[in-house]
C-alpha cells in the first residue's frame, strides 16, 4: 500500500518503472496475505512490465529514487525464478544496484530515511531480506554476510539515536544471532558463544554505551554484575559456573530491573517509550511507564544496565533466556575479547 500511494502521487515519474515498481509490490503483497489468485495474476504482471523495462532502465545507476526502485525489482525478479535456478543472479543484480545506491549515500542513516523508501520501513526491511537470500543461496561469499552485520549495526545505531530503545533490543538480538549464523535456528548454545566473534560483540556493546550515555550495554552490566558480588568464571568442558551464586545473580537482576518481587520482567513489558529519550541523568533513571499499581514492587522503571535484555540460549537440556543464567556467558565472552 506505501508502493502503490507513492505510485498514485506522481513521485515516480518514469513511467515503465513505475509499473514494474507496483507490479512487484503486489507480488510481495499478494504472497505475505496469501491470496492465491490475486498472487498468481500479480506474477503474470510483473513478468509483463519487467520485460517492457528499456536496457537504460535497467541500468540508470545516477538518481538514488530510482536505483532504489532497481534493487526492489530485482529482488522480487529473484524471488519468483527461485525454481528456476536464476534467483541468484538476480539477487546479485540487486546487490550490486545496492551498493551503487550506498555510494549515493552521505550518512549510514540514510538508508532509513530516504523521501522514496521503498526498500527500509517499520514493517518491511528489503536490504535484510535480500542479504538472507543471498547468504542462503551463495553462502561461500563472505562479502554478503560481512555486509549483513554492517547493515544491522547501522540500523541499531539508527534505532538508538531515534530513542526506539525496544526496537533496537529486538535488532539487537537479531544481529546477534546473524553474527553467529544462528538466526535461523532462532537461539545460541554454548559454543556459539565461547567462540563469538569478539569484533561483533565489541561493535554491538560501543553501541549501547555511546548512544545511552553510558547507561546500557553488555560492559555496563559487566561491571554491575561483578559489583554485586558476582564471579564470571566458567568451566565450558562441564558446562557450569565455577562459583555461582543465586544471592548474587538476583542481587544483580534486581539492580538492573530485570526482577522484581513479582517475578522476571518480559520485554513486552519494558518501561522505555518510543519516543523517550531522557537517558542524560546522572545516577537513576526516570522512572516511567510500567505502572501495575499502587504497590512499588508492582512498578518497573528503567535502571542502569536494563538493554539489552534478552537473547535465546539453549544449554543444560533447557531453554534459557540471555537475562538468567545466560548473562555471565556473554559478560565472559567480552572479557576474553578485551584480553
């Protein structure tokens, strides 16, 4: 619908791109609702004005509006010849028609905040998409999973200085797990984090802090979870914290919000609107949001070291959660990484 009222406005004013443009989102939207019929008559059109498409259409590489149009085309052309054995090269067309809208580029923001977004919104990420497919389909290529991360670290940096705290805690662990290569598993086990790669975690971690203030951020918890009289020692051949404590971990939990006396929190429950963005106070956070009553065990507040919240972990035969038990094993691994 965003494609079709940008269509109707006249923005677009090449008129055989226009129609492969519309085309295209109908395939994109006809599929996701799973319209059969509608989908299918939505494939014959694009394969129809795709092909009316003029050679110096295809290659106008001077306009950041229409190479954007360029890189949506291409990856629903790549979609639709997946059976066909050629989805490949037109993801790669995609690509490449990506990375000449990148040097157009004069901030990593600008991706985000394009007049013509046809490619980046709330709801659909078209760049992600295409560097999953691409990663799927031609996984020997370093470059593609290499420019994945840059992407998401760009976006998380994006999301941040937007004060969208809870979309960047989601984007978080999303980069997370596409840095292990583990999203579509949908969780980490042990070695994927003794082994994570440590410039990622540094990168990710530079993040939180610069962009809070210094508030959030694994380095953050790091040191409030050592202050609360905690150990990161951990034996990876059995499995097991060398010198754990309960007192201490829920000490740490409590401090940094994750646990009241009700329970854990979820992240659905995350005291931090869109739109807030009063992380310039010295010590504790403005409480906000998140009130269950009169009771003040009952109300969460943002504290020092709250984000990021959770990453999926299974390990010991059970599901985990990165804010229990799992937390040390990332707080470790970044210790290792600064030695």
């Amino acid at each position: 619908m965003n494609i079709a009222g940008l269509v109707l406005q006249e923005k677009i004013e090449n008129h055989e791109l226009k129609e492969a443009l519309l085309d295209s989102s109908l395939v994109l939207g006809y599929e996701y609702l799973e319209i059969e019929e509608k989908y299918s008559k939505a494939k014959v059109d694009f394969t129809k004005s795709f092909a009316k498409l003029s050679p110096e259409n295809k290659t106008y590489s001077d306009d950041s509006s229409y190479l954007a149009i360029l890189v949506y085309i291409y990856y629903v052309k790549g979609k639709l010849e997946k059976e066909s054995n050629k989805a490949l090269d037109n993801y790669k067309i995609a690509f490449e028609k990506f990375n000449l809208l990148k040097s157009c580029f004069i901030s990593n923001f600008d991706l985000f905040t394009l007049d013509l977004n046809i490619l980046y919104n709330g709801n659909v990420d078209i760049v992600a998409s295409l560097y999953r497919q691409l990663n799927d389909l031609d996984s020997s290529n370093a470059e593609y999973h290499e420019s994945f991360k840059v992407h998401l670290l760009n976006e998380l940096d994006y999301l941040m200085q937007q004060n969208r705290w809870k979309d960047a805690d989601q984007k978080n662990t999303t980069f997370i797990l596409v840095s292990a290569k583990k999203e579509k598993q949908g969780y980490l086990e042990l070695n994927d984090i003794k082994n994570f790669n440590c410039k990622d975690l540094k990168a990710v971690d530079e993040l939180w802090v610069k962009n809070s203030k210094g508030k959030f951020g694994f380095s953050v918890q790091k040191r409030i979870y050592l202050d609360t009289g905690n150990s990161l020692d951990f034996d990876w051949e059995k499995k097991r914290f060398t010198k754990w404590s309960n007192e201490g971990y829920n000490s740490f939990a409590e401090r940094v919000g994750w646990k009241k006396k009700y329970g854990w929190i979820t992240s659905r429950e995350l005291p931090l609107p869109l739109e807030w963005g009063d992380l310039d106070l010295d010590e504790d956070l403005k409480e906000c949001g998140g009130n269950w009553g009169d009771d003040e065990d009952y109300e969460i507040s943002v504290k020092r070291g709250m984000l990021p919240l959770e990453i999926y972990v299974l390990w010991g035969g059970y599901w985990g959660k990165y804010r229990k038990r799992d937390t040390p094993l990332f707080l470790q691994r970044l210790v290792d990484c600064s030695r």
